[in-house]
C-alpha cells in the first residue's frame, strides 16, 4: 500500500474521530440542559405548592403584602442561578469545541508541513524560493490564528467576568428591593 492513500486514511479516520468527539460533547451539554430544567421543573412544582398553601392561610392584605414581598428575591436569585447554570454548560461545550478545533486545526497544520516537505524534497531545482515563501505563507497564517485564538480566549474572560458582576448587582438589587418591601410592610402595621 502506498504512503498516499494510507494517510488519507489516516485522515478520515481522525476527522470521523473528530466528530464523534464533537457530537459526545453536544450531546453531553444537551444531556445537562435537559438535566437542569428537570431539576428546575421539580423545584419550581414543589415551590408552587409550598407558596400555595401559604397563600391559602392568608388571612388580611398586610399578611399578602407581606408574603408578596418574601417571594421577590428567591425567586429572581432562582432566576439567575438558573442562569448562571446555562450559561456555565453553553460555555464547556464551547470550550471543548473549541480544543476539539484547535486539535484539529493543528493536525491540519501538520499534514500541510508534511506535505510541503515532501514537495520540498521532490521538487526540481530553482524552486527554492517558492517553497519558502510557502512556509512563510503557512508560518504566518498559524501565527494570525494563534492571535485570533487569544484574542477570542481573553474576549470570554472578560464577557464571564462582567457577567459574574452583573449577577453580583443583580442579588444585590433584589436584596435591597426586598428590605425595602419588608420595611413598607412593617410600615403598614404600626
């Protein structure tokens, strides 16, 4: 057998690997959405009938207005714990496919290199300048993707960093919105 139908064999074999990895980590992140909100579904029954029979003591408007009241920060810290899972399973998926890309692209890369080396090796003479300004072209176009990677890694760093203080303020709001809900309530009453 020859070495050129071998390697694409090699080939397709790494690139059905390749996306039997893909599909393992989509269906791997699906499988924990699907989790969550099942999860989320049984929580948000159980409270529903918990506050249901709450609501079903209420005896006078200042007990409703107080109970109203009790249920606005759990559930917009629900909310964003919720979200904040989401987002946490969006992002692994998306970082495993994003090590499942670079794996690939760096195994591109190299077949290219080999490639060229053995063009390299069989190529007439005279030919020397364009086989370096091939490699110059393949040297550069990996040092563009390398920056375009990073630049991609950091942009995430930032967008979970300001999303990690978004929640902050949001918990922080809520709370303050319900001590002020509590102290209109006691208001009320005296």
């Amino acid at each position: 057998m020859s070495a050129i139908p071998q390697q694409v064999l090699n080939s397709q074999k790494a690139a059905i690997e390749a996306l039997v990895s893909i599909q393992g980590s989509v269906f791997g992140g699906f499988e924990k959405l699907v989790e969550l909100n099942l999860k989320a579904i049984k929580a948000t029954l159980d409270d529903v009938s918990e506050k249901s029979q709450h609501v079903a003591g209420v005896k006078d408007a200042q007990e409703a207005a107080a109970l109203t009241s009790s249920l606005v920060q759990p559930n917009a810290e629900k909310a964003m714990a919720y979200s904040k899972h989401v987002y946490d399973i969006v992002a692994g998926v998306q970082a495993d496919l994003a090590k499942l890309g670079e794996a690939q692209l760096a195994e591109s890369q190299k077949h290219v290199q080999d490639a060229i080396e053995q063009m390299t090796k069989n190529a007439p003479a005279g030919s020397e300048s364009a086989v370096a300004m091939l490699k110059s072209g393949l040297a550069q176009a990996s040092t563009a993707f390398d920056s375009m990677t990073k630049a991609a890694k950091q942009a995430a760093d930032v967008a979970e960093k300001n999303l990690a203080a978004a929640t902050s303020a949001t918990f922080k709001a809520a709370g303050e919105a319900a001590e002020v809900a509590k102290s209109a309530t006691r208001a009320r009453r005296a």
